[in-house]
C-alpha cells in the first residue's frame, strides 16, 4: 500500500518516512497528502477533538467527505463524495457513529438517488428509488 492509499490519523507517524503530525492543544489540525494537496482538517479544543465539522479530500484536491463530531463521536450530518468528479454520493445522518433516518445515495450514471431509511442498530427499513 502506498502513502497516498493508506489512512493515517492524527495521532500516529511513521519516522521511517518521515511522517509525523504535530496536535495542537487549540485550534486547527490538517495533514496533507504527499502531492501537498490537504488530506483532512479539524479542530481541537483543550488537546481534544473540538465539537463541529472535520473535512477530508481525495488526493486529487476534490472534496471527500464531511462529518459532524460531538464529544469526539460522529453525531449529525455526514456527506461524501466521489473522487473522480467530485459528485454528492450520499448523505445521512449519524447518531453515535451509526446511520440513522433518511439517507440518500446517489447514482453516478443515472442522476437518481435512493432513499434508504435506517434505524439502530442499523439495519434498512425502507428502500427506494426516486426518479
């Protein structure tokens, strides 16, 4: 696995390859890809995972995804994106890092989109398609 495949978090490193990711106590955190471009970035608050918005990038600059944290948990909105022409491929929302509600799942070649209703522990509860 290359550098650009493999996840790294922001609290490990890899002296081996010269990788090492500074936390701040306060403020912003971003790590970025070895082409430069941002790979992620979130806020910390206290040394902690501050409440709100993290944001991650495909390697080529386009948008990932974003995920709501609170008390360092997914809880709230999450979106993400595909890599190779940036379009929205589903939404939901998280409660305790577990799909819950309505979801929508877009369809790369036909527009559509799929609503797939969860509950938890996650399992679908309704399944369809909108045209």
């Amino acid at each position: 696995m290359d550098d650009e495949s493999k996840t790294r978090f922001a609290n490990e490193s890899d002296p081996e390859k010269g990788m090492t990711y500074d936390i701040p106590t306060d403020g912003l955190f971003q790590a970025h890809w070895s082409n430069g471009n941002i790979r992620y970035e979130w806020y910390y608050k206290n040394g902690q995972r501050a409440d709100g918005e993290s944001k991650g990038w495909h390697s080529n600059g386009q948008l990932k995804q974003v995920i709501t944290w609170k008390n360092e948990v997914k809880n709230g909105l999450f979106k993400e994106w595909r890599e190779e022409n940036g379009q929205l491929e589903r939404e939901g929302i998280l409660k305790n890092g577990i799909e819950v509600g309505e979801w929508r799942c877009w369809d790369e070649s036909k527009g559509l989109y799929t609503k797939v209703v969860m509950n938890a522990p996650p399992k679908v509860v309704k399944l369809f398609k909108e045209e």
